[in-house]
C-alpha cells in the first residue's frame, strides 16, 4: 500500500468510525505489526466521539493473535516444507484443488 493510499484509508475509516458505534478491524487492516500506531487517528476519533474500535478476537473476547504480521519471524523459526510451498504455488486459488501435503 503506498503512503497516499493509507492514508485515504485511514480517513475513510475515521469517517466510519464517527458514524458507526462499534467498528471491527479483522484481516487487511491487522497485518501490519504497528497497525495500532497507523490506525492512531481513527481509534482517537472513535474514543472521543464515545464509540469503539476492536478486532475480531477482542470482540468475542478473546486475544488477538496477529500470525500474518509475523510471518517472516514465523517462517525463520519454523519453514513450510518445499512440499508445502509447492503446492501453494500450484494450487493458489484453484478450484477443486487437492488437499495439502502434511
């Protein structure tokens, strides 16, 4: 995402969130490891006006785990097989696509 597109992202979702009371973040938004930090204005907007802004885990009370975020750490410690990776190349977005190997 270049910078022009976060922000405009960012004052889109500070336009919902004075609109909406409770707003939930999940997937896109929640990728990047300083989400909290970029998502800073939205979340004060949010607060001042007396609404929320929660992720899917806290909504259902649960803790957040942001895995995607931390992908490369993750995939450092403990890589896929190339078996893996190669199916993930071949059968991305596939229909009907055999199951993975374990």
């Amino acid at each position: 995402m270049t910078p022009m597109q976060l922000e405009k992202a960012v004052s889109n979702l500070q336009r919902i969130v004075e609109f909406v009371p409770l707003t939930i973040l999940e997937h896109h938004v929640l990728r990047d490891s300083l989400w909290r930090e970029r998502a800073k204005p939205v979340l004060d907007s949010a607060r001042a006006l007396g609404n929320r802004v929660v992720t899917a885990a806290e909504f259902v009370g649960q803790e957040n785990f942001f895995l995607e975020s931390m992908r490369g750490e993750l995939y450092a410690k403990d890589p896929p097989s190339t078996e893996f990776v190669r199916w993930m190349k071949f059968c991305w977005k596939r229909e009907g696509a055999p199951k993975p190997p374990v």
